[in-house]
C-alpha cells in the first residue's frame, strides 16, 4: 500500500524501464498486471534504522505481541498506569515516532511502540491497511488503559479504522498527515509504477476480496465524522506524499478536532520538530488535569513550524 515509491525503485533509469514494463504488462496482459500490481501495493520497503532512532531505544523494554499475522516486536518505555500508542506508516517503524517517548514518558504516561505486519523487525512478506488495524487492535489488547495514539501517514487511517471497528477507544488522538482519499493513494501508485487505471481498479478489487474489506465502507471521512474522540491533525503544507488538503478534510469532518498546520517540514521531518511533539504532546495531556501545568508553561520559539490554521471545535 505505497504512498511513497515502491521498493525497487532505486535509480531514475531504473524507475522508467519499471514503469514502461508494468504499463505495457498493462496493456497485454491486464488479469497478470493486476496480479502483480496488488503484490507490488502490499509489500512495504525495510529501510535500516537510523541512528537516532537507535538512539531513542535507550530505556526501552521488549515486549512480543500476539497478532493474527503473528508476533509483533514492540517496545515499550516509562512504567506509568496509562498507555500512548506510536503507530508508524506505510515502510516504518515504530522508533520513527521515538521523539515523542520523553516527553510522554515524563508527563507519566507507558509509551508503546512496534513494526507492523511486514515492517521492521515483525514477520511478514505483505503489509495492508487492515492488518495494521489488526495490529494497533493486538497491542491496544495487551497493554492495558490506552489514554492516547499517536498515528502517523497511513498508520493514522489504520488507526482510525480500528478506533472505528475493532474497539479501540483511547481518549486523545493526534494524526501527522494522514490520508483522507484512498481513490488517490491508487491514482498516485498508478502514476508512480505505471499500471493503468483499469489494472488499479482491478487490484483494488482483489484486495477487497483477499482481506475482506470495503474500500468505500473504510473511506477515512465516513469514519471520521462518526468518531467523538479529541484529535489534533497535525500536516505540513508542503507534503509531498499526502497533500495537506487531506489533513484538512479530516479535521473537518471528525466532530472535535484541531487542525495544526506546518510548512517547511515535509512528510518525515514533521516527527522530529521540537514545536510538533510539544503541540501533540500537550494535546494528549490535555485531558489529565492531575498531571498539573508544566507541559502547558513551555513558551513557543519559532521554528519551522507555523500555527496558520487552528481551529478547534471542542
């Protein structure tokens, strides 16, 4: 399920005779192209883990999660009685969302973290949106109270999937860039790989049988507007992978929600800015009165962030 460019797509030569391949396995073999693109959309890339993610490891604990694509890694850091949940994205890892464990940690929540189905260092050869919404449902089935999620890029749509059908009820949400449009996640791989329109409509349609699921019934703004839980969307005006306007629509449409606008940051960096994790962080606190006023006394600087569009409706 790539909103980025797929695995072997490593070099502009390389991702041009791909793309000429796939459209012309299009055009000559539509039911083969089809086969081969949904493959292609469910396998995501296992990108080596940077430093500062190892870095952010320090004070963990290792935690296996029984799920139904098998056992999760998770990580889990602070001991307190309340848990925040760290949901990476397409091709991620729990550690991407490593700046937020500190300063949870020392509001006195439990942060958890893990690999998705087919990510990191959890089994797996395919990835899709369902299973990832399996696997947020697994873990939030084994740590206990879930007071708070943090969800990034498609780790949000899963997520809001599972807070939807599988029981997840935690009592703040903060989404990054997430998706609101999964008919142009498909024009987008499409575009990015090759495959025709009638070849993506038909992988489409294969995925929905193969896990059971209903693009249009799962369409994040339908399931969004049926939530009451608090959420911030947090997304960057210069996104490349998801536009803003999505961000934006799901703000809309989920009834008590913030939408956090930054510019500068892109699709990643938008995990690691100071004035992001604070904004988030502050936003699952919010709900805490016990947890008292520190969190909410840190003065903003400017950065790279920049708060043009607020509007709460709590």
């Amino acid at each position: 399920m790539p909103l980025h460019h797929p695995a072997h797509e490593n070099s502009t030569n390389g991702r041009t005779l791909t793309r000429s391949a796939f459209a012309g396995l299009s055009r000559l073999a539509p039911p083969l192209a089809a086969r081969l693109a949904e493959r292609v959309f469910l396998t995501p890339q296992r990108p080596r883990r940077p430093v500062r993610e190892t870095a952010w490891l320090d004070g963990s604990s290792e935690l296996r999660v029984p799920s139904p694509d098998g056992m999760l890694a998770a990580r889990v850091w602070g001991a307190g009685p309340e848990a925040v949940l760290l949901v990476h994205g397409w091709s991620g890892r729990g550690t991407q969302l490593g700046a937020f464990v500190r300063p949870l940690v020392d509001a006195g929540f439990r942060v958890v973290a893990w690999d998705a189905p087919g990510h990191g260092e959890s089994p797996g050869g395919i990835s899709s949106m369902p299973q990832m919404a399996a696997a947020v449902a697994a873990v939030a089935g084994v740590v206990g109270e879930v007071h708070g999620l943090v969800a990034h890029s498609l780790g949000a749509a899963a997520s809001l999937l599972a807070l939807d059908r599988l029981q997840v009820e935690p009592v703040r949400v903060a989404f990054i860039a997430p998706p609101a449009d999964y008919h142009a996640i498909g024009e987008r791989f499409g575009a990015m790989t090759g495959f025709s329109a009638p070849v993506v409509s038909a992988m489409r349609r294969r995925i929905e049988q193969r896990f059971d699921f209903s693009w249009s019934a799962s369409a994040p703004l339908r399931l969004a507007a049926r939530q009451r839980t608090g959420l911030l969307v947090v997304h960057d005006t210069a996104d490349r992978h998801i536009p803003w306007s999505e961000g934006a629509a799901i703000a809309e449409a989920w009834p008590d929600a913030e939408l956090y606008s930054t510019t500068g940051l892109g699709h990643h960096r938008v995990l690691r800015d100071p004035e992001v994790v604070h904004r988030v962080v502050e936003h699952i606190t919010s709900c805490r009165p016990e947890s008292g006023p520190p969190l909410l006394q840190r003065v903003a600087t400017p950065s790279r962030s920049e708060k043009h569009v607020g509007e709460g409706r709590a």
